[in-house]
C-alpha cells in the first residue's frame, strides 16, 4: 500500500516556496512594525524636528495668505496668531532649524501643492550657506515631509556625502540604531499623532537671558563676502516658482545681529542690488530693533542671538503692518469658517503662552 505521508517533489518545492515567502514577509514587517518607534519624535528634545510635519494638519483646516519660509530666524520671530489678531492675517511658518534656501525651496513647492498664497516671506540669512551642512538638520527638515516628487528632489538637493538617499525612503536602515536612546514618548506616538509643539510654525520660547557682552564683540573678519552661487541660485528658483503662481515674494532679515551669526554689510548689499534688480521688497529689520521696541535685556532667551516670545510679539506686530499697509494682505476677520479655525489657534497660542510662563515661575 502506497505510504500517504511520502511528500513529492512537487509538493517538497512548494512548500519551501511558501517557506521563502513567509520569511521574506517576516523580513519586511520587521522595519515596518519597528520604524514607528525607532523614528525620533522630536517632542521633548529638538523640537524644531516636528515643524514640518505639523503644516499639513494645518494646511487641512485653512488656508493662507502669507507663507514664512527660512530658518531659525523665521520660527523663532514671527507668530502669526499675532498676526491673525492685530491684523487679520492668516500666516504659516515653515521654518526649521539651520534650514537651508534648498530646503526652503521644496518645502515651498511642497506647500503650493496644498494653497497659494498672496505673499512668501524668505528670511535671508541662510543664504551665507553653499553646500549641505549637517544630517541631523536634513532629518529635521525632510523626514516629515509628505512623500512626493518633491520630497525626492529635495533629498538629493540637501544630502551630504555621507548619506544615502536609500536611508530616507526606508528610515529603518538609518534609526535601527537608536534602541538604546528610546524613551516612553517613542513608544506612545509610535502610531497616533503627537501634540503640536508649534503654533502654526512658531516655535515658543518664553525664558529671558539679556544679550551678554560677547553680542558688542567684532564679527570675524571672512575672506569672501559673495554670497555662494548656489544659495543665489536657489533664490532665483524660488523668485521664478512665486512669479510663476503670481505670489509676491517678499525678503527679510530678522532684527537679531549677534556676533556669532552676524549679517555683514556686503551681504546686504548683494541682497539690496538683487531685490532692486528683481522689483522685490526687502526688509533689512535690524536697523528697525530698537523703533519696534526691542531690548536684548529682555527680548532674548539666548542672550540675544534669538528673540524669545516677547521680542518676538513686537516683531510681528511691526512686521503686520508692513504686510497690511505695504503688501495689501487681507484681513478675514469677518469670515466664519477661517475666523473659528484661528480663534482656536489663538487660544491654543495663549494657552502654551500662560503654562509655559507658569512652569518657568515654578523652577
């Protein structure tokens, strides 16, 4: 009698076939169950990670008038719940730490895929960097972008040349190493939303340290002054996608001048020539500190290389009128729908504003 238990060929073939198949889709789920939780959450440390996540939960509740784009000079000086009550202006900022005019550009390009608005404001300052400078600002700027072409260009425009394009479509590959930095926040928001550590953009800081007496010293003296072509480059990028959509394109300098990221007269004059040249207004703030009401006794939670919310408040409210009187932003006070979505912000603003004054009261 034929023995039933004897496995063919074709059977033994097909059963490691179904072997390979569920190893491989073992091997696959692995980085996808895990990723989640490896991916750093930006929440408690390096906030300035989550700033670009955040705009598309906002971008779904409203549009927006005025776009701010640039780095730590756009995020930690205008607030645009200011802004929307003194003025009526709906404002986003995306801004991030060190974040470059590349990775401006397609965060700005990103954004157009969502809403165009009236007006882009480019803080000028990150226009001294030509090449890629750190990975750990990339992650920031880029991880949380929405996949797309853009976010594809924008990798291969920012990465250095240690890093591999690979290592941000499978973010697995670059963070299986962070185990032993988990903490308890990695495994709550590994699969639900994090709370907002902005305010449309703005990044909060409350703590007061006065300009000390290194903010008098002299700036170092460079050997070029030439802004990088590829910084100019990428300008004239965003200068042509702008006229492109029929938005203004708008340059600033935020009033912060500390001897560490000091803004250099022939940098401001290259910035003057090129905005003259392009009919575009430029904003050069620093000479306007002290007629907006600045005091780097008070003002600064860097002993003065940064605005803290209080300088950051007069800023803004300086800085609306020019858009309100110079640039005919509208107020949408008066219409319901966007009016609710920013009394909500306002309040959210106020709310982070009273609890982080009370904490720092507490220590």
């Amino acid at each position: 009698m034929e023995n039933m238990n004897v496995k063919t060929p074709q059977k033994t073939l097909w059963l490691r076939a179904l072997c390979i198949v569920i190893a491989l889709a073992i091997l696959a789920a692995i980085p996808a169950v895990l990723t989640p939780i490896l991916m750093p959450k930006y929440l408690t440390q390096s906030k300035e990670g989550s700033l670009t996540e955040e705009y598309y939960s906002a971008v779904a509740e409203t549009n927006h008038d005025v776009l701010f784009v640039g780095d730590c000079e756009i995020f930690e000086s205008f607030v645009p719940a200011i802004l929307w009550e003194e003025y009526g202006i709906s404002a986003y900022l995306r801004g991030g730490a060190q974040q470059l005019v590349w990775h401006s550009y397609y965060l700005l390009q990103d954004a157009l895929r969502y809403e165009t608005p009236k007006a882009v404001v480019f803080n000028v300052y990150a226009l001294k960097y030509g090449e890629p400078q750190k990975e750990a600002y990339n992650r920031m700027a880029l991880d949380g972008m929405e996949w797309s072409s853009v976010k594809a260009e924008a990798i291969f425009a920012s990465m250095t040349e240690e890093e591999h394009f690979i290592d941000y479509v499978f973010p697995f590959f670059r963070y299986h190493s962070r185990w032993s930095e988990l903490t308890a926040e990695d495994f709550a928001y590994a699969w639900r939303d994090k709370p907002a550590v902005s305010d449309s953009g703005y990044l909060m800081q409350t703590g007061i340290v006065p300009a000390d007496t290194q903010s008098e010293l002299t700036p170092e003296q460079l050997v070029d002054y030439t802004l990088p072509a590829t910084a100019m480059a990428y300008l004239d990028k965003m200068r042509t996608l702008c006229a492109e959509k029929g938005i203004e394109l708008i340059l600033v300098k935020a009033p912060t001048n500390f001897w560490r990221y000091h803004w250099y007269d022939e940098w401001d004059r290259q910035i003057t020539d090129y905005a003259s040249t392009h009919g575009l207004a430029y904003y050069n703030l620093i000479p306007k500190a002290s007629e907006m009401g600045l005091d780097m006794n008070t003002d600064t939670y860097d002993a003065g290389a940064h605005l803290n919310v209080y300088g950051a408040e007069k800023l803004t409210r300086y800085f609306g009128e020019i858009l309100k009187e110079g640039h005919a932003i509208p107020d949408r006070r008066g219409e319901g729908d966007t009016a609710a979505v920013w009394q909500r912000r306002v309040d959210a603003y106020y709310a982070r504003k009273a609890a982080m004054e009370a904490e720092a009261r507490e220590q």
